[in-house]
C-alpha cells in the first residue's frame, strides 16, 4: 500500500483550479497576514527576489527570507510556485500602489 502525501496532493490541486476556488480558499488565510508580510508577499509573487526585496524595503536579506518562510506556513504552500498562484490569484495590491 503506497502512503500518499497531502501536501503533495494540494500543490498538484493549485495548478488545476481556477482562480475563483483559489481565492475562496486563499482570501481569509491572507487576512491573517501581518502587513510586512502581506507587503513581502505581493513582491514576491510579482516576481522580485529576495535582495531586491530587502534592498526596496530595506530590510536584511534574512528577515525577507524569514518573513517569507512563515508566509509559506500561514498559507499552508509548499513552493514557491503555489505562492505565484495564490498571489496571482488574489491581485497584489501593494505593488499597484506602491511602484
């Protein structure tokens, strides 16, 4: 009998439903984002990296790559790539105000 993951059944789930399920799932857990983090989080899934994102708010690269471990964990996501979704899903709103 083959034990199956569930983290790897919901990342393979993301790439399979459209953006209204995703943002029904996603839009209270994003709630509880702190606003460094919701501001960490919507660069990140604009597609900067980790230094360009600390030198634009100048943080220490570390406290980015942090913030952004616990992002991951708040949003329960494994990679990267589901964080694109979800961010891509749910509209960065810092990144239409603020560049």
């Amino acid at each position: 009998m083959k034990i199956v993951d569930t983290a790897q059944v919901i990342d393979t789930s993301l790439l399979g439903m459209d953006e209204i399920q995703i943002v029904r799932i996603y839009a209270e857990k994003l709630t509880l984002l702190t606003k460094k983090q919701r501001v960490i989080f919507d660069l990140i899934c604009s597609g900067m990296q980790i230094k360009d994102i600390a030198k634009h708010l100048g943080y220490a690269e570390i406290t980015v790559k942090v913030v952004k471990a616990k992002i991951m964990v708040l949003l329960e996501v494994n990679t990267l790539q589901d964080l694109a979704v979800v961010g891509k899903c749910c509209s960065c709103n810092y990144i239409k105000r603020n560049l």
